[in-house]
C-alpha cells in the first residue's frame, strides 16, 4: 500500500511540475509580441494596439506616417500619397517594339522607421526598406499610396478596418496616431470626435475631426476610439483640431479600383507578385502614362516645411499635414 502511495506522489509531482513548466512558456503577451494580429484588441489594450500598428515614413526629406496592415506574413503600409510624391521618378526609353519614346514612372523605396519602447521609455527604433506599390497623387487623384516592407513578416500586428454599411456619424469619438512634427513626436496619441461628414474639395470627399495634428500628421490613421477600427486618413489640415480625412469608404473604392483590396479586406486573397505587379504603380486617370503626365510641378512650400497647394484664395490655409 505504501509503494503504491508513493508512486502516485510521484506521478502528482511530476504532473504539477509539467504545468508549471508550459505556464512558465507561456508568453506574455504585449503589443510588441503581435498580439493583437487578426485578433480584436480590449478596449484597455487600445492605445498600445494602435500605436504598435503606426509607423514613420521617411521619403527624401518629406516626413509622414502610416499604418500597417499585415498578410500571410507581408506588411503593407498605406500612407498619403504625398507623402512619398518625392520618390516618384521618371525614366525616358526607347519602346523596342514600336521604337518609339517613351517614360516610365519609378519610385525609389521609402524609409519606414518603428519607435520601440520599453519599460517606459524609448529605447531605439528599426529602420526598414518599403517599395510604392499602388500612388495616387494629391492633384488629380486620391492622394493615398500603398507601400510593401521589402522584409517579411516585419511586425505581426495588422489594422482593422471599419466595414460598416452606414458612415460613423458626427460626434464619434476618435483616436489619432501620426509622427506629429515627424519622428521627432511619432506615434504621438491624440483625440477628438468626427465633428462633420461629406466636405467636397476638388470634386473628392473627405471627412473632418478634431483630433489635434500637426505636419507629419499626414498619412496617419483615424480610429474608433471604443474598438480600435480604422475609420481614415489624415491628408490636410488648417489648425491643429481642424483636419480633413480620406474616409475609409473612398480608400476602399481606390484599393479596388488598383486592384489591391485584399489589404481592405481579409476575406479576398492575396494576389501572386505577377497578377500584383500587372497593375501599374501609379493610377491611369491620375496620369494617363505619357510624357506630360511625367513633368510635375514642384509644389510651393512655406517656411515652415508645409506642403501647400493654392488654388482659390478662400482655400490658402487648408494645408497637407506633411512634415
């Protein structure tokens, strides 16, 4: 009877200790260890939520921001167009076919910086390469780009968008995540509510919310602030708690007109690199790929590093929020 009492001790004892031993493997889980990919953050988990998925795009000298959305290990990052106009180049050769002249559209990669944080302080940031997918510029287009982090799997953590049939109505309230004053107050936190919907600026629509930014504001997304989703994108600007934003809508409505709205919607598939790359990089109908839609004007800039487009006079002070 003893013999038999103590081989069952034995066997207790071992089964608490392998217990312990996957409790203690088990990790934490944190904002930095991709918690929240595919997954709904808690309403407390919120802010590290939508600070982990914010990044700063470096594009020459211009500064802007970004939010990742993640896909069978591939990061995408959808940011203003532009914030990346800068990078965007043109390249004159010869059609073998026709022998005729022609200009491609090129764009370097940008810079995508990620702060990392750690017992409550900054302790350093990751540098990374993205290549422009899909551009739309801000003259004629929808003034939003897509770009790809060049290394796989980069972060797990993914934005989720807001796929509701009706628009958030005025009065919801908003959290906003963006490189304010560029990487100098990245993923800075700000708040505000949707305070009008439906502004019509050069025939395309934005909405407007109070969250405070600043230039480099730009390309930075507006989320609900009680389930975290994705609701737009930060473009212009003319005080620190009066901003226009492409609403998710009109981002939708873009990604599938480039033919890139699996980063919308996780339900589509992923297309190969040959059916993704068919497309070109720059929207037809924001250029038409000729020689003329090649020259840019620069646009002027005021002392402060503002990207400013004049147009009308009663429109001077709405400004890119780039930095």
């Amino acid at each position: 009877m003893n013999s038999i009492k103590y081989v069952a001790s034995l066997l207790i004892i071992a089964l608490i200790s392998t217990i312990s031993i996957a409790e203690e493997k088990k990790p934490t889980p944190t904002a930095q260890s991709g918690v929240f990919h595919g997954a709904t953050p808690k309403p407390e988990e919120i802010p590290n939520y939508l600070q982990d998925i914010s990044v700063t795009i470096h594009a020459g000298w211009a500064q802007g921001s970004g939010v990742i959305k993640t896909r069978d290990n591939t990061n995408y990052v959808l940011t203003a167009g532009h914030v990346v106009a800068r990078l965007r180049k043109t390249r004159e050769f010869i059609d073998p076919k026709t022998g005729t002249k022609k200009t491609k559209i090129e764009f370097d990669d940008a810079k995508i910086v990620k702060e990392l944080y750690q017992d409550g302080r900054s302790v350093g940031r990751l540098e990374i390469d993205a290549e422009v997918l899909r551009y739309s510029d801000a003259d004629n287009g929808e003034d939003v780009a897509l770009l790809r982090i060049r290394k796989k799997n980069f972060i797990q953590s993914s934005v989720q968008f807001y796929c509701g049939e009706a628009t958030p109505g005025i009065n919801t309230h908003l959290l906003h995540v963006g490189s304010l004053l560029g990487q100098t107050g990245s993923n800075s936190l700000t708040s505000g509510i949707i305070s009008q919907i439906g502004r019509v600026r050069n025939d395309k629509i934005y909405d407007q919310s109070t969250c405070a930014a600043f230039p480099g504001s730009s390309g930075g997304g507006l989320f609900i602030e009680s389930n975290g989703q994705y609701v737009g994108m930060i473009v212009r600007g003319a005080g620190e708690t009066f901003n226009l934003y492409v609403p998710v809508r009109r981002i939708r409505e873009w990604a599938k007109r480039v033919n890139v709205e699996f980063v919308i919607d996780d339900k589509l598939p992923v297309p190969n690199e040959k059916t993704l790359k068919s497309t070109p990089i720059e929207e037809v109908g924001a250029s038409d790929y000729n020689n003329a839609a090649a020259e840019k004007i620069p646009y002027p800039h005021n002392k402060n590093g503002f990207l400013i487009k004049i147009k009308e006079p009663e429109k001077k002070n709405i400004i890119h929020f780039e930095w």
